[in-house]
C-alpha cells in the first residue's frame, strides 16, 4: 500500500471533533488509532506506542545518545465538519483517489502529516535506521476543539515522564508558491511565533418595550456604534522580530524594489508596516486584528432589545496581552454604554514568545527544506491561526510550526472548505520532508 493509499484510509475515518463531546462519533476516533498499526506494521513493531486518553497517541522512537534532547514532531487526526450535501467533487469522507490527488476532509488540515510522518518512519525503520537523539511522534484528537484532551493530556503526559525537548514540530504554513508577488521563488514559510487567540463579548444595555416607541439607540443601534468604532480604530502596527527577520530572508530574493526597501527596513519600517496593512494576509502580520463575527438583540422584530451582545474575533500580536486587549476594546466602546469581556476566559490564548532561528532544530528544519524543496527560500513567519503548539510551550526549547506542502492560494482556500485535497506528488515531497528531517537527529 503507497502513501496515498494509507493517506485515503485514514481520511475514510468521520474524526469530527466538536466542543460538546457527546455529539462526536467514538468509534470512528477508535477506529482510526486501530488502523495504525495495519497500515505502519515496522513502526509498531519497534517504536513504543502510548495511548493518553482516548484522543492522544505518543510513539517514542528511542535514539542512540541518551546525552541529545529529544525532537517531538506532532499532528492532529481530528478535523472540522463536512457536509456530504456541500457542492465536493468527490465526497469529503471517501478518500478518492483521482486526478493525481487524494480528496477528502483532513487531507490538508491536517491527517496528510500524520500519514507521511509514519510513512517516513516505517521506511527509516525497515532499512534499520536509528536516530541519534530520542523521537516523539506526538498526536492529538481535538485540534480543532482547543485541544484540552489530546495535546493538553499528552504534555501532562511529557511532564510527568519529565520529558523535555530541544524543539518541536507542528502543523503550519506550507511552501507558499505565487503567495508573494514581489519575490518569484516558491516561500517555505516556518512559523517561529504564534498569535494569541480570544473571543470577546461586546455587550450593552438597553430598554426593552415595544418597537413603536424607541429611544435615540437602541442597544442594538450602540452595539452598532461600538463594533464600528473598533473597526475603524485598529491596533497599531507594529514589526516584531518574527516579520523583521522574514523580511531579511526575503530581501536577497525580492525583485526591485522591494530587495532595497527590504534591506532598509529599519529606515523604512513605517512605509513597510502602511504597506502590509492594505492586505488583509499581511496586515495581520502587523498588528492584533478584530474580526466581529457574531451578533445577537431582541428575539423579535417589534420588540426593544433589552441587551444586545457581539462577538469580535481577536488574533493577538506577540508582544501584547490579553489583559491589554480587553483594556483597550472597553476603551473604545465605553462611549456608547457598552463593556468587554473574554467570552471563554478558559479558552483565551496568549501570544507565543518567537523561538530561535539559529537553534538546531531551527537548522535540522531549513536543511530538511533544502533537500526536499531545493527552489524554496526558508523564511521565518508568525503563523496567525492556532494550533496544539499552545498546550507544548512548558516542555520545549522551541517551537516550529510548518506544513511541508507546495500550497498555492487557490489549495489554501480549500482548507475547512470543500474540495480539500493533496497531490500524490505533494505526498511524495512531505514524506521525503520528513524522512530527512528525521536522519539529522
């Protein structure tokens, strides 16, 4: 069976997660650990398997030199809902093989790197290769959903094994081709830092009664104000050291004349940070964005609202706080009666702290790069979605986060969306990512 055959089996597997547990499906989650073994027989014959909890799989491929930190590398098999119903191609949970693609949910985001990560090892493993430094493949079941019960209880697992890494490898952004229109080479992009992630609740008062007899504004008309307001005072920009040292990277590949702006950044950083606020991929490489996404008032259409509340989608800037967000948003809003609050305080995440670019799993990543994509350029990025990263920051040195794909922008957009799928040949270069990412350990 090839990679694309096992990549087509796993995603056969209905892994919805969903925050109200009740509402998964058990046994497809069970179903798609049991698979494992079948389809990467020399990987369990001689890595040891850990199951924690019922959405967390550890596999520890013991190394040569006990004196090395071990590397983790992770993936989640857990993915967001598809409707059968939706215009797809091919039916989201068939794993079709066609065209030269494999299609169906989780084969971007993100089954696709568990299947090529085992697929790298069972072949390492069976021509009797070692590495040099432990391994840990870490995966979890609820990505999707926070996280809490796959790589939240596999760190508590790291932790009480008192297991700590040198670095760790995640789900990110891909090897961007035609992203960027001022540089010409395809952009392997290396997630370095992490925005930080809350949804807030904008909420105000009002009178509630009968329609025909409304005050000035009603508490929907100052939500309306409030959420206006935010929009059209945004954070201010800023270029952290995770965009300035994109920049460096791009700079000697960048046409004119973005190669001379990019080399005087530091002169030119407010032309530089305007610029990147005019597109929404780039403005949110700049500053902490609010996105209003929810909105909610009377339950009828003649009757007075006696509150109505709002839902903004904050994507914190490493750098600032949650606490500073919240500050600043009751600010803005304080005017129009409104208030701000974390709507899921449990659910708030802070911005990462920007992991080295000289570390050696920042070196064994770039040379994996190398050999796997020799015409992309690896460049540091801030990563502005989430990921399980977040629930690793106490049990390593340094965090990546990469997707080890040639992605366009018209593949990203098929991502939680319909039609997602991967190229056999896209396969081939992932498996080969990692299959040299793990001989340098």
């Amino acid at each position: 069976m090839n990679i694309a055959e096992k990549l087509s089996t796993l995603v056969k597997f209905r892994t919805v997660s969903s925050y109200r547990p009740e509402e998964e499906d058990d046994a497809s989650f069970a179903a798609f650990i049991g698979a494992l073994p079948g389809l990467f027989p020399a990987v369990h014959a001689a890595l040891e398997r850990t199951l924690v909890g019922p959405r967390g799989i550890v596999y520890r491929w013991q190394g040569k030199n006990a004196s090395l930190q071990p590397a983790i590398f992770c993936a989640h098999f857990d993915v967001v809902p598809a409707l059968e119903s939706d215009p797809w191609t091919e039916p989201p949970f068939s794993g079709a093989i066609k065209d030269g693609y494999v299609w169906g949910r989780g084969t971007q985001d993100i089954k696709v790197q568990i299947a090529c990560i085992l697929e790298s090892a069972e072949a390492l493993v069976t021509r009797g290769f070692m590495p040099e430094r432990t391994l840990y493949f870490a995966f979890g079941g609820d990505e999707e959903v926070g996280g809490r019960r796959g790589a939240g209880a596999i760190s508590t697992w790291f932790s009480e094994q008192n297991v700590h890494a040198s670095w760790l490898i995640d789900e990110g952004s891909p090897v961007g081709q035609g992203m960027i229109g001022f540089v010409q080479r395809s952009i392997a992009l290396i997630g370095i830092a992490e925005k930080g992630y809350a949804d807030i609740v904008v909420e105000v008062p009002g009178q509630g009664g009968h329609a025909s007899m409304p005050p000035r504004h009603t508490a929907l008309g100052a939500l309306a104000h409030a959420l206006a307001r935010i929009e059209d005072r945004p954070f201010p920009l800023k270029l952290t050291k995770t965009t300035d040292q994109f920049l460096a990277a791009l700079a000697p590949h960048a046409k004119p004349p973005y190669r001379q702006i990019f080399a005087l950044r530091h002169i030119l950083g407010p032309l530089i940070l305007r610029a990147f606020s005019a597109a929404p991929s780039t403005n949110a490489m700049v500053r902490t964005t609010c996105a209003a996404t929810m909105a909610q008032a009377s339950p009828k259409e003649n009757v007075l609202p006696n509150l109505a509340h709002a839902v903004v989608n904050v994507r914190i800037l490493p750098g600032a706080t949650i606490a500073e967000v919240i500050d600043r948003l009751n600010a803005l809003v304080a005017p129009y009666g409104a208030k701000v609050y974390a709507k899921f305080p449990e659910h708030v995440v802070e911005p990462s702290t920007e992991s080295s670019t000289s570390s050696e799993g920042w070196k064994s990543i770039v040379s994996a790069i190398a050999e796997a994509f020799p015409d992309a350029v690896p460049a540091p990025f801030l990563f502005t979605a989430g990921t399980d990263t977040k629930h690793y920051r106490g049990i390593t040195n340094d965090i990546y986060r990469f997707q080890p794909l040639v992605q366009t922008q018209e593949d990203l957009a098929a991502v939680h969306n319909v039609n997602e799928k991967v190229s056999i040949e896209n396969l081939e270069r992932c498996v080969g990512f990692y299959k040299a990412l793990m001989v340098r350990q």
